[in-house]
C-alpha cells in the first residue's frame, strides 16, 4: 500500500482522490465568497496577473486545468476570442458544474470536461496554452500531471501554474496563525465546513517549494522556467516553456 499526504494525515494514495473530492464537493456552493475573504479578494489579481503573462493570442486553444469555478477560463476566453477555444476541466463534478452554471449565466459557452489531469484526455501537442490555478496541490501524483500537461502542449508552448507556495520568513508566523486559527473558523460560519478548510492550509504547507516545483517542471519536459513571487511569496507564479 502506497502512501501520500492529505494534508498532514498520512493516507493510502488511493484513497486521497476520494477525500480531496469530498473537500471540494463540500465547500462548491460557498468556493467564490470563501476565496474573496480569505485572500481580502487579492486572488482576482494573482489571476488576473496569471492571465496576463500566460498572453493568450486570438485562436489559440487552450487548456484550463482544475478550473473549478471558471474564473481563469472565462478570462481566458476572452482573450482567444470567438476563432480561440478554452477548454474548462475538473476532476471535481461539483466544482466542475458550478462553474460550468456561473459561465452560462454570464453568456459564455465552452466545452467542459470532468478528467483527471494525471490522464489529460486530449491528443499529444493539441493546445497552445494550459494553465492550472490551485489546483496542482491538491493532485495526488503532480510529476504525472506536470508529465500530462507537457504532453497536450505543442512544441514551444506555455504552461502557467499559479499556486500557494513558501511566504517570506517574516511573514511565516502571521500567516501560519491565520492560517490555522482565522481559516477554519471562517469556513466553518460561511461554508458551514471548518474540517475542509483546514485540510486546504494543510496542503498549502505541504506543496513543493518554488525552487522544488521549478525543478518538477523541467523534469517533466519544459526546458525554461520562471518563478513570478507574489504577495512576498504567499502564491507563486511558475511559467513553463515545453520543449
């Protein structure tokens, strides 16, 4: 039996897809309100950023992975336009429905798939961008779904991953006590789920580093790779060149 973390628990890996699923299908309905106040709605611009490096270009296919409730692929559409397509994924059904209803009461129609990105379901060099927001943390096997993403990108292609990482050291203690003492209480008379918010502060601490996940990148095939530091650390933006 293979073990990997969920959180800080320790877990069978079969077993961690089933309980992130139930995270995610716990906190759906509430998943918008609780980011703008836990982020004090800073999370609008570390995506809003994401979007502008990763630069979409009119036509361009692209790849949204983990894109819960749609915010980076209805920016994304955006900018590719009506002769572009965003494909909108999670392996989240809720999280994947809700976001699917948001973007169809806002006019927007893309196609959306329910898949595991350690098994991207697309043909090898189909897209000219993918971007994952969020949502690598939460993977069981990130080498895998790094491998994954590499391999839908066309030659010379983008990959965009804007996650939680390692705040400055200054900033450590504040943040952990928010963290741990401020979240779950806040998920717990918003989303009615205290449980679950805490698992998610957990899974911040145990992502890779920028430097860790930097080095996940170019083993997993991009040859170039930059770390963009926001908010002093509390996200990082890694953008990857595929080879």
């Amino acid at each position: 039996m293979t073990q990997t973390h969920f959180g800080y628990q320790q877990v069978d890996e079969r077993d961690k897809t089933r309980r992130v699923r139930a995270v995610f299908d716990s906190v759906a309905g509430k998943y918008d309100l609780m980011n703008d106040l836990m982020s004090l709605g800073l999370h609008r611009a570390w995506k809003a950023y994401a979007v502008a490096v990763a630069a979409p270009q009119p036509g361009d296919r692209v790849l949204d992975v983990a894109g819960g409730t749609g915010d980076l692929s209805r920016a994304l559409a955006r900018r590719v336009g009506p002769r572009g397509c965003v494909v909108h994924t999670d392996i989240n059904e809720a999280m994947l429905a809700a976001g699917r209803d948001r973007l169809l009461d806002e006019g927007i129609c893309l196609p959306t798939v329910l898949c595991d990105a350690e098994a991207l379901p697309f043909a090898s060099a189909s897209f000219d961008l993918v971007c994952v927001a969020f949502g690598l943390r939460n993977m069981t096997h990130k080498e895998r779904a790094l491998q994954e993403m590499a391999r839908v990108l066309k030659p010379g292609a983008k990959l965009v991953v804007l996650e939680f990482s390692k705040v400055a050291e200054p900033l450590r203690k504040p943040y952990d006590w928010y963290s741990f003492q401020v979240l779950p209480r806040l998920g717990r008379w918003v989303a009615g789920d205290g449980d679950s918010y805490r698992y998610l502060a957990e899974s911040i601490r145990m992502h890779p580093s920028q430097a860790e996940l930097k080095a996940m990148m170019k083993g997993a095939g991009f040859g170039h790779v930059d770390v963009h530091n926001l908010s002093a650390g509390l996200v990082a933006l890694h953008v990857g060149l595929r080879c």
